[in-house]
C-alpha cells in the first residue's frame, strides 16, 4: 500500500447503490490484518528492530538494509527467522485483536499475505521467507469465525515481486520479476491450494474472496501478461471449485473447463453426494493449456498443505463423491485491483470475471499526487470523487475501497481528522463499503494518529458504529 496515487478528474458525487452484490454482507465494514503474515516494518520499527532487522526505510531506502522479510531471513539465518516471524505472528494478531474488531462493529477483514506461506511454492536457493506461518493462518481464521468476521485472502506478496522498492512486496528489490510466465504459474497455484483450502477447512468457511494480486505496477505497458493472470486466476480457482462439487452461477462451465459433464450434473449440494467419477486427473486433463497443468502440478501441494493443516485430502482419493461433508461451499468472490488503478488503461479486469467478484481500489492522499496539501483542497477532491461511477461505468462492481487511512501529507488537526474520516467514510460508502489500512500500528509510533484503526476511534475520529457519521453534512459545503 505504499504507492501513491494519481487523481484524474473531478466530477459531481452521484448516489450509487450496488445493489444485490452477492457479498456476505450489505456493506463491507473493515479493517486490513496489515503487518501479520507480511510484515512491513515502518508499522512496527521497534519490533523489527527486536527481530534482528534494521531501519534504514526511515531515512532511505527498504533496500539498503535488512528491512524486508526476505532480508531479515537472509541476515538471521532460516532457523532463527522461523523463530521470530513465530513470535511476531502469535503477538501482533491475538484474540484481543479479534474482539476489538468485533466491538468495533466491524464485519469484515482483509488479509494480505505472502505467497511463501504455501512453502512448497518458494525456491529456497534463491527466495527466503519464514516457515510455518499457514498453521497461524488458521487459527486467526478460527478466531474471526468464531467472531462472524468475514475474510478477503489477499495475494499481497507475489513470487518474484511485484513491485519495486516496497516493503510490501516482502522483499525490497528493483528486481520486479512477478509479471513473467514462471511467476504467474506459481501465483496460479498458490490460487488453486487457496481455493482449495478455503472449501475443504472449516477455519477458513468465513473467507468470501480471495483476490488475484495486490497493487499491480501502475503502468500497464510494465506488466505484460497481467490480463492473462487476471482470466487463469478465474479458470483456477473454478477448476478447483468444480473438482470439489461447487459449481456458480453465471460461469460457462462447458467453455470455460472444457469439460463434457454439464454443470448441473455436478453435486450442488453436500447431501447430494452420490459418488462421481471425475476425478482431478481427469478433470485436468480436459482442461486446456496451463489450468490443466497448473491443477496437476499441485496435488503434491496439496497433499502437504493438508498434512500441515490436518485436514482431510479429497484430491488423494480416486472419486471425489461423499467427500463434501463439511466443506465450504459458497462460490469465492474473485478479487482484483479495479480498472483505474492502472494509469495506462489496459485490461479491464471485468473482462476476466466468471461468478462471482468483487473490485478493489485503494485510495491515499498523504503520498501526494492526488490534492493539494491543505485540508480545503483534501475535503474538495474527497467530496467530488467519481470512482464509484466511474468504476460502475465499466462493469468494476461491486467494488470496495480496501485500502485508506486517514494519513495527510500536511500537519492535521485532530478536528480535521475527524472530518477527513467522516468524509473518506461517506464517500467510500457509494461503493460496497470500505477496508481500512490497518487495524494497528505499533504502541507509541506517531504513525498511530492516521493509520492504526482503533487509536482513530478511541480519538473519537470513527464512530462506535461504522456505518454512522460523526456529521452526517460533513461534504455539503465541499460539493462542485
Ligand atoms: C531455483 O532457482 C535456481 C536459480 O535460479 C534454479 O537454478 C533452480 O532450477 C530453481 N529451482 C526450482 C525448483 O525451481
Ligand atoms: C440439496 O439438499 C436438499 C436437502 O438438504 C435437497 O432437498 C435438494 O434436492 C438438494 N439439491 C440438489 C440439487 O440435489
Ligand atoms: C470518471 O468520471 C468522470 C465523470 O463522469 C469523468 O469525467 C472521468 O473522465 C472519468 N474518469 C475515468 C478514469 O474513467
Ligand atoms: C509539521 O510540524 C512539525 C513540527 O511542528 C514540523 O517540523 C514539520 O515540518 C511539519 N510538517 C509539515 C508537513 O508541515
């Protein structure tokens, strides 16, 4: 999230409801797990630093120094990393972290991972990243579970990097090497255990979504392929779905999968498991190209990934008929980065939608480009954006803003906090709702006052109910 935005145009705000979005819930209140499975350390430098990490990011750049996952392994040593990314999991995200998301009415959250937490994915002669953190996976999923907490899985750290320079990525490196056809592979199946996972773990029965790559390089003419991830993501994760006896609306199986059995043939539900005889291999092997191979290539992953999670492997038995009992069963909402968040406008990722979906724009004003750097010029752009139209106009719905804060880039009063949040909150609200960036930052940083969730509420810049309005007309004055 650590990017700045560019911001187009104005235009007059005009009410959008998305309507019947198929998501869980009418409008997504939430809160990003930012900083637990992939660790950007500007949110905790104290921790980082008690971990055998270094600072350089304050004053230059995350890759000078050990500032990065990948480069706190690779200082430290695997053994000892294991270690302390154990630790740092354990504490950054517990059960007191779960209630005061419950109480703070939230219903929703967002989880970005790193694609090493499928460890069978990493190379480790050449990529280091902590070991074990699947298993921390699911038990915060419990904990949200038993909370009623709705979960987006995020593909947040992509193999071979995705973007330069940023901590987020896991390792800060101007070596971006995400966008070519080994590194897509991999993302296709670490999509297809997620998937798989997701149904067959009843931990992970709250996750709706799963989304395909966080903050792709802004410019499309940088990232060749990226239209192509965007449809296989899709072809994965219902190939994957469709072996499991979970079938959509709206998705063209017979095109798509290339599969003679019809769709309606499938078992729609878990009490209609009279056995079927289409097994992975098979299934595979009728799907074209890459999503056959990429549903062959992980059975071995899986068949490690369900060991690791204790949970029973469906794919290891040659019919897949009375396995469902118990499984998820709700089609994912595939998730991608909407249409405006490349400068250069490339594929539209509605294009690449089959079932259900839902879209994703990240908004931040302190890293400039997008207003002036004065709280009339904030209030101005804020009360007058039209991306939920615009996103609307091109089929990107329903869609959420999954990444904000309320960061500025010029010294706030705690009064204009107040209203920046109300304001950003109206707006965002046109849309299916809003995923704050983070829940927390660590104890005593000064980053606390605009990016840590529950510092904001308890200064009283959100409500006790998200869905409610310090001051209802706090853009009224600001409209063009
Ligand atoms: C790991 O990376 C090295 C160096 O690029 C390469 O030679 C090797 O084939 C890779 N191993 C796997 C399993 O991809
Ligand atoms: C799903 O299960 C219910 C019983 O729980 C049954 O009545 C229904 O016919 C089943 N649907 C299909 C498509 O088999
Ligand atoms: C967004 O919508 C506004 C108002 O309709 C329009 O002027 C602008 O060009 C649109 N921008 C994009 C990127 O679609
Ligand atoms: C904010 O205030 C501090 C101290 O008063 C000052 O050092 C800093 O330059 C100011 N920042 C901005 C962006 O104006």
């Amino acid at each position: 999230m650590w990017t700045s935005l560019v911001f187009f145009a104005l235009a007059t705000a005009v009410r959008v409801n998305s309507g019947s979005s198929g998501l869980p819930v009418d409008k997504v209140y939430g809160v990003n797990l930012g900083s637990w499975l992939v660790l950007e350390p500007w949110m905790l430098p104290n921790e980082w630093v008690s971990m055998g990490g270094d600072t350089c990011f304050e004053t230059g750049s995350c890759a000078d120094c050990a500032a990065s996952e990948f480069d706190l392994v690779k200082k430290i040593g695997q053994t000892k990393a294991d270690q302390v990314f154990q630790n740092h999991w354990e504490t950054w995200f517990t059960q007191s972290d779960v209630n005061n998301i419950a109480n703070a009415g939230l219903n929703t959250v967002r989880i970005p991972m790193g694609y090493w937490i499928i460890e069978d994915l990493v190379n480790r002669t050449t990529e280091f990243y902590p070991r074990g953190g699947i298993k921390q996976l699911k038990r915060g999923l419990q904990q949200l579970k038993n909370a009623r907490i709705n979960v987006l899985l995020d593909f947040h750290a992509m193999p071979g990097v995705s973007s330069s320079l940023q901590m987020f990525a896991g390792h800060c490196t101007s070596d971006v090497e995400f966008y070519t056809p080994p590194n897509y592979f991999r993302a296709l199946q670490w999509a297809a255990v997620t998937t798989f996972i997701s149904h067959v773990d009843p931990a992970f029965s709250t996750v709706f979504g799963i989304e395909a790559v966080n903050e792709p390089l802004m410019d499309s003419t940088q990232t060749p392929g990226y239209g192509d991830y965007l449809t296989d993501f899709t072809l994965v994760v219902r190939a994957m779905e469709f072996v499991l006896g979970i079938t959509c609306p709206n998705v063209e199986y017979a095109s798509l999968l290339k599969v003679s059995t019809p769709a309606n043939s499938r078992r729609s539900n878990a009490t209609a498991s009279s056995g079927s005889s289409l097994s992975l291999s098979s299934l595979a092997s009728n799907v074209g190209g890459r999503a056959g191979q990429i549903l062959l290539s992980v059975i071995p992953i899986i068949a490690d990934v369900s060991i690791e999670l204790g949970v029973p492997n469906p794919l290891a038995s040659a019919l897949f008929g009375g396995l469902l009992g118990g499984v998820n069963r709700q089609c994912l909402h595939t998730t991608f980065m909407d249409v405006l968040w490349q400068n250069v406008q490339g594929f539209n990722p509605a294009n690449a939608v089959q079932g259900p979906a839902m879209f994703d724009d990240h908004l931040y004003y302190n890293f400039g480009g997008v207003a002036d750097p004065n709280p009339t010029a904030y209030m101005t752009s804020i009360c007058n954006l039209p991306r939920v139209q615009n996103d609307t106009s091109l089929g990107n719905i329903p869609m959420v803003f999954g990444e904000w804060s309320i960061a500025t880039n010029f010294n706030a009063t705690d009064q204009f906090l107040t209203q920046w949040a109300d304001a950003q909150k109206l707006m965002y609200s046109q849309s299916s709702g809003w995923i704050f960036w983070s829940f927390k930052i660590e104890n005593g940083n000064s980053d606390q006052r605009e990016w840590d969730y529950f510092t904001a509420l308890e200064a009283g810049h959100f409500t006790k109910n998200p869905a409610v309005l310090n001051d209802p007309h706090v853009c009224d004055s600001f409209r063009t």
